[in-house]
C-alpha cells in the first residue's frame, strides 16, 4: 500500500558555527531528496513542528507547555495543574560566565535525584513547590498556579552562558532569587559531596523551562506514530494514540506499517550533534541514515511505494515529494550543509 511517511530528523540541517570545519558526507540519496523537494517553511523548533502537527495552537507571550506534556510520557497524569521542568544541570563558572551542562554528562542515579528532590521539597514547602524525579534526566516543578516567567528551553541553553538565558518576566526577582537559593541546596548536599569526592561533576543546579498547563484538542496527525522522544510519546497519550519503537531501517518500517496510510517516524540519534560541535558525529550519523533511511526512500517514491514524503531536518522547513521528483532532473543538487 501506497503511504505518506513523515521524517522528522533534529539535528540533521542547519548551520554550524564558524569556528568548526563542517564535514561534506558521501549522501548523494539525500541530497537528491532535498533537491528534488518542494522547501516549505515552518516553525523552527522540533517541538513546536510536533505541537502543530497535533493541532495544537503555539502560544505566542507564553512557553510551549512541554512539561505538562512529557509528564504524561514519564507516567503521570498532569490534571490542571502548572508544570515547569525542573531538569538537572550542571553549571560551570569561568571568566567568561556560567555555561550549563545538561544531564547526559551527570550520569545521576535515581536514588541521587530522589535525595535533592525531598531537599528541595523541604526547602520550598512554604512556597508551594513540588519536585518531581520520575526519571533521574527529566524532572518537574509542580506549581499551583502561573508563576509569571518566560523561560528558554534547555535544548537552546546547553554550552552557553546563562546570565542572558534566566528566566524573564514580572516575577524575574522572585524566580532568580529562588534558583540561586536552589544551587546553594544542592551545592552542600550529601549528594553532591559524594559526587565531588568522585571526581563527578556536581549535579549543582535546575534549569526551569517548558511551562504551562496540559493542552487540549490534541488529535493524531497520522495513522502510526514511531517514536522514543517524550514529548511525541505524551502527544500520543494526549490525543489517545499508540506510538510504536523506532524502526531501525525503512525496510523495518515497512513490514511494521503494510497497513498504514500514513506514518510518523522520529529518528533523534543526532539531535544533539550540532549543539555540542561534534561535526563528526554529526557526519557518522548521516551516513547511518544514508544507508538505512534515505537510499531505500528514494527507491521507494521512485517505485511508488511510498505516495508522499515529508522530511523535517530541524532547518525550519519542510521538504516535501512524490514519486514524480524523479523527473526534476534539472534541481541542481547541493551539498547537505548547503541546504538552507
């Protein structure tokens, strides 16, 4: 059965910073894909292309409500409360500033995060806050109600300094007080003195972001979802979907969906490859893909197998073709880091 596959890639368009020599990979079917693609513009982050695909609206003057929604993928139920991440970091001073480490290089023990959150619990009690670690990477702040702050999400915050990155807002005294109150808690816990004696870095602050309540109206954007990320995961719960492991090639992915109209694959093996500028890979990667992802694709659109492709590279644009892409021979292919 003729189906529409929809590819969503972090990571794998973009740019790179000047000061790193961005590698050209030998992937001649995904450059034929992108040239042969009608380029139309989305929103530019991952998570807000995955909100609208649900059919939920994107605030404009509030943060996309992550957090209520990958609650729901870590097994709880949000109701109507207000959820911030509250997601471990590590952030480390130096004459320039203060530049975060997010959780995959903490390596935290559940037992760790369960001992800060009951800290921090007992610390901000009078204050109606609530942390919850149900998993030690992904935790969450429990409010009762708005806490009047804009925040930016950790995704755009790792390797950089954070004094221009804090949460904003008419209660930005209250929020920056509460934080450095929170990296005074965690600095002199047992637990981070365990760390330091180590030699692991210290699990020394939060960073709150992804705030809101849990959306409503969400509905499924196609007929089979494929997906580890949590905030995918949540949305299928949200929109009373199932969602299935990620195939590890498109040959999988054909026997799991003989019969499906439409199917959603995420594939995240890069997401972070350009943010912490690890062009190789970043280029290790793309070859994977080559491989399992694009070459047999194009053959499938070429034999019409597949009626429509979608690919989402994280660049800000949808690239979309049929079966007749095949006949724009005169696109002049350019090279995947030439894709903007």
């Amino acid at each position: 059965m003729a189906t529409i596959l929809s590819l969503l890639i972090p990571g794998l368009l973009g740019t790179w910073s000047d000061d790193l020599m961005a590698p050209r990979p030998t992937v001649p079917a995904l450059e034929w894909l992108l040239a042969r693609a009608d380029r139309h513009k989305t929103l530019p982050a991952i998570d807000a292309v995955l909100f609208q695909l649900f059919g939920l609206s994107i605030p404009a003057e509030a943060d996309l409500p992550v957090a209520a929604v990958t609650q729901l993928a870590d097994g709880r139920e949000s109701g109507d409360d207000w959820w911030l991440r509250a997601d471990p970091v590590h952030l480390r001073p130096d004459l320039r500033g203060v530049f975060l480490a997010d959780a995959r290089t903490l390596s935290i023990e559940p037992v760790e995060a369960a001992a800060l959150a009951a800290a921090f619990d007992q610390t901000f009690a009078s204050d109606g806050l609530q942390l919850h670690v149900p998993c030690p990477d992904r935790w969450y702040l429990r409010l009762p109600a708005d806490p009047g702050i804009r925040t930016h999400p950790l995704f755009s915050v790792i390797g950089r300094d954070i004094n221009t990155l804090l949460p904003y807002g008419p209660n930005t005294r209250r929020w920056h007080a509460l934080l450095t109150e929170a990296q005074m808690l965690f600095h002199n816990h047992p637990v981070n003195q365990a760390r330091e004696q180590c030699n692991q870095p210290m699990i020394n602050s939060v960073w709150f972001w992804g705030g809101g309540s849990l959306p409503v109206g969400a509905h499924l954007p196609v007929a089979g979802l494929y997906a580890r990320d949590p905030l995918l995961r949540g949305l299928a719960w949200l929109a009373d979907g199932a969602i299935s492991p990620v195939p590890n090639n498109a040959s999988d992915w054909q026997e799991a969906t003989a019969d499906e109209t439409s199917s959603l694959v995420m594939l995240d093996l890069m997401r972070y490859d350009r943010i912490d500028g690890n062009p190789l890979a970043w280029a290790e990667h793309v070859a994977y893909l080559e491989q399992n992802w694009f070459k047999p694709c194009r053959r499938l659109l070429q034999i019409g197998q597949i009626k429509t492709l979608h690919l989402y590279g994280g660049d800000g644009y949808r690239y979309s073709l049929t079966g007749a892409a095949r006949w724009r021979f005169w696109r002049q292919v350019r090279s995947v880091n030439e894709s903007n």
